[in-house]
C-alpha cells in the first residue's frame, strides 16, 4: 500500500531551492514550510464563533524566497506553469487571479508590518512547491499562505513573537478571503501557523483561545483518504451555506450561531436553514465531546461523535458526496474505530482514526468500495501530526 509521502523538509528545502533557481534565476535566502491540515471535528463552526479541532499534516508547502530592490514581486510554483510577475501595489484585492492570488494576497495583507524595512518593500522572488494534495480539503491554500508569509517576514527581519503570528494569520485570512475571494472562516491559517507536534489544536473563535490537546491513541493512526472529488471553496456552496448561518443567527436575535439556544433553532420557519443551524449547533458540542474523550482516550465516543458529525454534514448541512459517504461507511466495516468527512465539504477528504494493524485492509477496502462503484481511485495518507509553519534550516 503505498500512501503519499509527505517528503522530509530538508529535501523538499533543496527541491524549493533548485526550483527558485530554474524558473526565476534567484538564490534563495530562505526556505519556509507551512502544513496542510486535517480537522478531527468541528466543521463550518469556524466562522460562526465555535471551536475546532484540526491536526498539521506531514505534508507541507515549502516557499523558497529572495529579496529583490526594484519592487516587483514574481511567483512561480512547482505545481503551476505560469510566473506571475506583478509590482507590490498590485497584489490586492481584484488584482491577482488563480493559484498566485493566494502568495500575492499575503504579500498585500502583510503590507503594514513589511513597511518598515528595506528588504521587506524592495519585492520578493517566491518559489513555491508543495506536498499538500490540492484540492483535496487538505488546506492547500492556507498552506501556500502560511509558507509564503513565514519567507517574507524572515527576508524583512520581522522577527516571528506570538504577536507577530497572531497578526500573520489575520494577514493569511484576508489574503484567502479578499484577495482570493475564498470567504472561508480561520481555522486553516491558525492551525497551520500554531500547531504542536503530536497535537490536535483545539481552537475557539469565540474566546479566541487554542491549547494542543496531545492525540495520543496507542496502536492508532490517522488515515486521511482523498477521494479525488475536487473541492473549491470559491464554487458558491461554501458562500452559501456561510448566508444560511448567517441568515439563522439574524432569526433567532443572536450575533452568532455560537450563542443560539436549540429549542430556538427548532422553531427557525425555513426548513433548510433550520438544518443549516441545527448542524452548527450540533457539531460545536461535539468538538467539546471529541476533547474530552480524547484525554480519556475513549474511542467508541469519539467513534459515535464522528457518526453522527458525518450524519450531519450529510444530511442537515448537505456537504458531503457519494464518494466521501461510501469511503467513510467502507472505513467503519473494515475496522477503523471512528471515520468522518472533513474539511469544507462537497468533495475532498474523509478522516479516520484506525488500529495500525487494520490500516492496510481499511484503505484496501475502500480501494475496492471505490472500483466496484465506478469512482475513480482514491489517494490515502497518513496524518502524523506535525508542527506548524517555520523556516527550514
Ligand atoms: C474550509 C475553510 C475553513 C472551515 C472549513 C469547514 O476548510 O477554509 O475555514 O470553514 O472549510 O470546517
């Protein structure tokens, strides 16, 4: 069974290295890496003031960076044919289009906090390459966000404090929400910026607090299986489930779905946006449920928390596909202890949390799921938990 490999940072630091060199002609002063992420629970609850749960992946993105003194800003990307080549003031919003709007927009959102420096406002050579499968629910972008603010802050000196990535986040958001038009919550940026080797990140965006909480299931391993469904956050389902929260917290009088009471949102008159909040409602308590059994160790409750989590995206959020439910209903047959969809949904990638010794049958099972249904073949990794986003040495 071959799973896809997250490459260790110092060769992929030298891959970034050559590829800065061949397609821009420049010396890399530094190499960053930011992860892509998978989220155990607590789906859509992000940008509705509730808390999460996501896990740094292995699989990273890795910016290699270069000052430059005449103010252009170029980008090239392992994973793209086109340089994008723009000056500074013009890597905002409407400016930049496609895969260079995530790397530019940072460039942009982190204007206020480069302007201090010579090196930070003379441009920059970005060389991107990266691990994280795209498209695959996996933070990709986030990832590319993360790894192209880290190299820029180190070529402007900024030194990186608490402070600095608390602002660097905010500065990935924007670039993802305004510049790319992706009008997604905080989760992917914060984890990819803060997590802890060997932890999940459990995140609250009401109290804006995240502690690690350490995922340690003895003789477990986090299998992530993407299904190949691509998955877009700029497609309209994301921006429309987002109004139909929105739409449900304005009912019921409350600033966010985080503060609904749920005998208010049973007696919301629209059907689908009852759904829509009875989800969020639901899957916040979970995430509380999935913490606590995880300091216990209790794996049929996480088991159950993750079903009914599935159930819910499924049915009252509408999120999921026929590829990620049969992935999911193959894993929990062929013996994984807790499997859900994860991610913003409408394709990508499904979770599971599985005995070592059973991962080989659990992704062989969905392999054959996936054939006898006519769905093209999935992709199977392992998320070890890996630390957030730094430079390489
Ligand atoms: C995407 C978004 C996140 C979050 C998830 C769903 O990954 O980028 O902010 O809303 O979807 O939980």
């Amino acid at each position: 069974m071959a799973y896809l490999s997250p490459g260790t940072p110092a060769d992929l630091a030298d891959r970034a290295r050559a590829g800065l060199a061949d397609r821009l002609g420049a010396t890399a002063t530094v190499v960053a890496r930011a992860p892509g992420r998978v989220n155990l629970i607590g789906e859509h609850t992000d940008y509705n003031a509730g808390a999460v749960l996501p896990v740094a992946l292995p699989h990273a993105t890795y910016a290699a960076a270069a000052p430059r003194t005449d103010g252009v800003v170029r980008l090239a990307s392992a994973q793209q044919d086109r340089i994008w080549t723009g000056r500074l003031d013009e890597t905002g919003p409407g400016q930049v289009t496609g895969w260079a709007a995530y790397a530019a927009g940072v460039v942009w959102a982190l204007g206020p906090l480069l302007a201090d420096s010579a090196a930070g406002t003379g441009g920059f050579d970005i060389y991107i390459d990266s691990t994280v499968p795209l498209g695959a629910g996996l933070s990709s972008s986030a990832a590319i966000e993360c790894a192209v603010a880290v190299a820029v802050l180190h070529l402007a000196g900024v030194p990186i404090t608490d402070e600095v990535r608390a602002a660097t986040i905010a500065a990935c958001i924007r670039a993802e929400t305004e510049v790319a038009g992706a009008p997604t919550g905080g989760m992917d940026q914060t984890v990819s910026m803060l997590a802890q080797a060997e932890c999940a990140l459990h995140i609250d965006f009401r109290d804006e607090t995240h502690e690690p909480v350490a995922l340690d299931l003895p003789g477990r391993v986090l299998l992530v299986t993407d299904t190949g469904v691509s998955h877009e956050l700029t497609d309209g389902g994301y921006g429309a489930r987002r109004a139909d929260c929105e739409q449900a917290a304005r009912e019921m009088g409350v600033p966010t779905l985080r503060d609904a009471d749920p005998a208010d949102v049973a007696r919301l008159t629209d059907e689908r946006v009852r759904r829509r909040a009875h989800h969020v409602v639901t899957e916040i308590a979970r995430v509380a449920d999935v913490v606590a059994a995880l300091r216990t160790r209790d794996l049929p409750a996480i088991g159950a928390a993750f079903a009914a989590s599935h159930e819910s995206m499924r049915d009252d959020f509408e999120i999921s596909t026929p590829e990620l439910d049969l992935a999911v209903d193959t894993a929990v047959q062929a013996g994984a202890d807790a499997a859900r969809m994860t991610g913003g949904g409408f394709g990508g990638s499904i979770v599971a949390i599985v005995p070592a010794e059973r991962a080989e049958a659990v992704t062989t099972a969905i392999d054959a799921a996936f054939a006898g249904a006519g769905f093209s073949a999935p992709a199977h990794l392992l998320a070890e938990p890996s630390a957030g986003a730094g430079v390489v040495d």
